[in-house]
C-alpha cells in the first residue's frame, strides 16, 4: 500500500509506541502454556507461527518520566494512561499538538487503530529490563564513531534545508530502502502486520512495512563472514522448545538505520518468538553492544493474531525513491539563489 512515511524511525523508537517485572535482570523463559491449548506443529515438527500477526501498541519503548517507579499499572491507572497516550498519538487533532502532521495531510483514516490500545498487562513500557524500563546510557564513542555520527547530522541538516548534496544525503528511509522492516520490530502509526511463513530448515518474516521478507536458517549453518554487512543484519535461528531463537550480527549503520550509532562489530540483537495461545506470539528482543550501551537492555512486545480474511497488501513505497532528481534539482536551485544550510550545533 503506498503511503508516504510520516514519523522517523528514531521517533518511533523514542516513542513507538504477562506482566514482566520479574524479568528484570534474569534468564527469561517461555511463557507456560496455558491447560486447554497446545502449541501446534508444522508437519515436519517445528512449532506453527505462521500467520499474519500486528504488533500495534501506545505503550512506549521507553517508560514516561512521570511513571519512573511503575513498572504495572492499576485498571484504573492504565484507563487513563491509554486514554492520554490515545489523546497524544491521534492525527484527528486540530489544536496544532505534536502529533499535527504536515498540512494536515494524514488523519486516523491512515493510521493503525490498533496502536491505540496499550499492552493487555498494563505494563508502562516495552522495554523489560533494565527494571526502570528505560534504554541505557550510551558509553563515550570512538573519535572514529563521533565524526561518523556528525557526517550524518550534516547531511541530514542539508535535507532538511532543501539543499542536499546528493542522494546519500536522504537517508534510508526516505529512499524507501528499509525502514521498520529492519530488526528489532517496533511499533509505528501504520502498517505493523508481520506474515510469517515456514518450511523445513527455514522461517521467513514478512513485515508490512516496506518489502524487505527476511529470511532466516534454522539448519544450524554458521553466520556469513564478519565483514560482511547487510541493511537487515545476518540471522540465524534455532529451536530452543517451543521458541524461536533468531540471532542477528553484521548490520549496517548507514543513515536511517535504527540503531546508526552502534558499533557493527560488535552490535547482536537476539530475538524471541514464542507462541503462548492461538492469539498471541510473546515477541521479545535484546540489544547488546558493549561500545554504544553499558549494559544490554530487554524488550518485549505482544502480537495479535489478524483474522485470516484480512489480507496484507503490498507497500510499494516509490515516492522519494522516484524524486530525488527533483530534490537534488531544487537544491542547486537554491544555491545559485544563494540559501546556505543553517549552522548545527554540534552534539555532545
């Protein structure tokens, strides 16, 4: 479905928007199956996730400040946590909140009604552990690294201004590379279907978002080379009960990619997909990376089922992918007219 991309993917992560305190800091299990259902099997034995699933959620990534010591709310305390979260995320606003888009060119129509609703355990953030539900500070980067982050800070700012300097300057997203195809799976405003698929030795996801199926060995074959870095990273999965495990290494960090500031050498994330009724997949994922974060940090998202006769549509994104000649074209315009890009205030 073509839709133009509206929200970051650093937004989304900011603010993407089974109770798990008890997570915090330890080896997570598996969710009990409950007495009246079984995981089902592919009929060559490997647990069924396959399905089309949505991940929609105004539970953020990160826990608000207000709620810095709840980690579960009360009924009455997530009625009105969903109802403020609801107030600020919705585009039919007309009182110029943070949520006003562009011209006002998006309303709810295009967004996921789904996203709306906070998680069924009332939890007051994805993240699990650290227990404050929060991402953990980053360690001091590299020389190396800083100048890294400031390349794209410039060419983002060029963008920004109407005057980049060539298409490397659009980041990923805006090209319609990827954009929350890319693991871990977040949240966002629209398009959060994921279709998983399986065969004997492999497990394919599909996300909504962009085209980028990913395609995942479950036969115990080892990862690609090191040095070999891709937009969606190296993964590799296996069966541990009736979870999937993926493990993922070798991602890029070009300008668009969520996690742009970390080290590729040394930057996993591993993944959980586990089936805990015919509803549900417990979806969690931790990040580790000793060089960005001082310590890994946890997540966990549900996804719910979508009734079968919901079809998943094709996103098709070409728009700036087909106008970058009309933005390159603008920006020398502009210099000849003698617009400068605004000075940056370095980060620190």
């Amino acid at each position: 479905m073509s839709r133009r991309f509206v929200s970051s993917v650093g937004t989304a992560l900011v603010a993407a928007v089974v109770s798990f305190p008890a997570l915090a800091g330890q080896a997570r299990k598996a969710p009990a199956k409950t007495a009246t259902w079984t995981v089902p099997h592919t009929p060559w034995g490997d647990p069924d996730l396959q399905g089309v699933w949505n991940d929609a959620t105004s539970t953020p990534l990160s826990r608000p400040g207000g709620l810095s010591d709840k980690q579960v709310l009360t009924d009455e305390e997530a009625a009105e946590f969903q109802r403020e979260l609801a107030y600020n995320l919705t585009r039919d606003r007309r009182d110029g909140g943070a949520q006003a888009d562009v011209n006002r060119a998006y309303n709810e129509h295009w967004m996921d009604a789904r996203r709306l609703t906070i998680t069924k355990d009332h939890r007051t953030s994805l993240i699990v552990d650290p227990p404050d539900g929060r991402i953990p500070p980053l360690v001091p980067l590299s020389p190396e690294r800083q100048q890294a982050r400031a390349a794209r800070a410039d060419a983002a700012a060029r963008f920004a201004a109407g005057l980049p300097d060539n298409h490397e300057d659009l980041s990923l997203p805006v090209r319609c590379i990827i954009r929350t195809d890319s693991p871990p799976y977040l949240p966002t405003i629209y398009n959060n279907d994921f279709q998983i698929f399986q065969s004997p030795g492999y497990v394919a996801i599909a996300p909504e978002m962009i085209h980028s199926a990913r395609i995942i060995p479950v036969d115990g074959r080892p990862h690609i080379g090191s040095t070999l870095r891709q937009w969606l990273g190296d993964s590799r999965g296996r069966w541990d009960g009736n979870t999937l495990v993926v493990e993922t290494s070798n991602f890029r960090t070009d300008q668009g990619v969520i996690f742009q500031d970390a080290d590729p050498a040394t930057f996993r994330i591993t993944e959980r997909f586990t089936r805990v009724d015919a509803q549900t997949i417990h979806y969690e994922f931790t990040v580790e990376d000793p060089h960005t974060w001082t310590r890994p940090w946890t997540a966990m998202i549900p996804w719910t089922r979508i009734d079968p006769a919901e079809q998943m549509y094709e996103y098709a994104c070409h728009e700036d992918n087909y106008d970058i000649v009309h933005l390159l074209h603008g920006a020398r315009i502009r210099e000849k007219n003698g617009e400068t890009v605004p000075k940056r205030i370095p980060e620190r």
